[in-house]
C-alpha cells in the first residue's frame, strides 16, 4: 500500500507551480487531491493531466480571501469525503512597487491571500481533523524571504511580511495542533523557477522547480517519514 493510500489532501494554489507539483507528488504517494485556485482553465488542465496519468485528483474554483467561499468548499469536502487529512496552504499573490507608493489596498491584497487565506484555510481543517482520532497535517508554504536574515529586495514589503507571518502562524498552530495530533509545519523556499518568480525577477536564475519544493512538502504531508515533526519550517536555499 502506499504511504497515503485513501488520505484525502486539500491544495491551494494548486493549479500550476508549486501547488500542482505538490498535488502530483501526494497523489504519487497514494492520496486523494482536491486542487483549489481561481483560475479555473489551470485546474482543469493539471487535473487532466493527474487522471491521464492514473492519479486521484479533483477541482474546487476558490478565492482563499473569501471566508464563505472556504468554508462551503470545506462543507463540500466533508460531504464527499468525510475527512481532511492533509492541508498545504501554498496560494499567494505578489503585488510589487516602493513602499511609500503603496496603496493599502495592494496591502490588504496580498495579506488576504496569503495570510488570511491560509488562516480560513488552516482553521476549517482544524474544526475537521480534531474529530480524527488520526489527525491531519497542515503544511504551510512561506518563503526564505520570510526568514530573519535573509536577503531582502526593495518593492517587495507585503510579500515579506506576509510570508514572515506565516512562518509565526505556522509555529503557533503547532502548539494548538498538538494536543489533538495535528502537526504543523512549513516549508521556506528562495528562488524557484515558476511563473511568478518570471513575472517578479526575470533576471534571476535557479536551478530549483517546483518538483523539488513537491517532493520536500510531500515529505512534510506523510507521517511515515515526519511524524515526529511539527512547528518546523524547512528553510530551502534554492540551487541557482
């Protein structure tokens, strides 16, 4: 049996990059995986593409930021199947510019996406799995830019702070999770090569896809091999 045979996983941002690597990855692995983004057209090609190659997956159209919209996806979800065993909190937006030009609704955008989408997210999983006996894991997809110490790059100031919340978020839903086997963990890349690192910084160069990110989250999502992790996020220092 693979490691998360009839485990069901709930990915956001899951129509291309990061999001549908780790999709395929979980599914690989024997999981169920319901791809969420709102951008229907990715959803469905990637989908297509996981069930052409004899994998479990399914779609849910859904914009993180809005609190009705999560919480009749996760309704749905609970109807159909029953349970929630994994979460990977990966949607995100970047809205770049000079900060004392910034217009607080660019602000208020990002951290919708990012933060606040990963807390309605995060907190509808943990209303399902605390009536597991087994648990859940969440993982959480922040950024090295969102780690104390690293470089920083002017025009960036919402997408760092939001990733550095998330990084906090991430260690206090661990200390919540505990108690009820839920573990929570997260994962800090730098520079991977997807569309929004082309859109952001075409100068840069990397080494570093989105399957490699995958196969650490994937790794993070199955208690076989990290159970005995949670609070921890795993700073990935990307090969240029």
């Amino acid at each position: 049996m693979k490691s998360l045979e009839k485990k069901i996983a709930f990915v956001t941002g899951g129509g291309r990059g990061i999001g549908a690597a780790t999709a395929e990855a979980l599914a690989h692995r024997g999981a169920h995986v319901i791809l969420a983004s709102r951008t229907e057209a990715e959803l469905t090609a990637t989908v297509a593409r996981l069930r052409t190659a004899g994998l479990s997956a399914s779609t849910r159209v859904l914009d993180v930021a809005d609190e009705a919209a999560v919480e009749a996806a996760f309704t749905t979800l609970t109807a159909e199947f029953g349970r929630l065993d994994i979460l990977v909190n990966n949607a995100a937006i970047l809205v770049s510019g000079p900060f004392a030009e910034m217009l607080p609704s660019d602000w208020d955008q990002v951290m919708g996406v990012n933060l606040r989408g990963a807390m309605l997210c995060a907190r509808q999983a943990f209303r399902l799995m605390r009536e597991q006996p087994s648990g859940g894991t969440i993982v959480n997809v922040s950024s090295l830019g969102g780690v104390s110490g690293t470089e920083k790059f002017p025009g960036y100031a919402a997408y760092t702070v939001s990733k550095f919340a998330l990084t906090g978020l991430t260690e206090a839903l661990a200390a919540e999770g505990r108690d009820r086997n839920i573990r929570v963990n997260g994962v800090a890349p730098g520079a991977v090569d997807t569309a929004m690192l082309r859109r952001a910084a075409p100068h840069l160069r990397t080494r570093t896809g989105p399957a490699d990110v995958a196969k650490i989250i994937a790794f993070l999502c199955d208690p076989t091999e990290s159970g005995c992790m949670t609070g921890a996020t795993l700073v990935i220092n990307s090969n240029a």
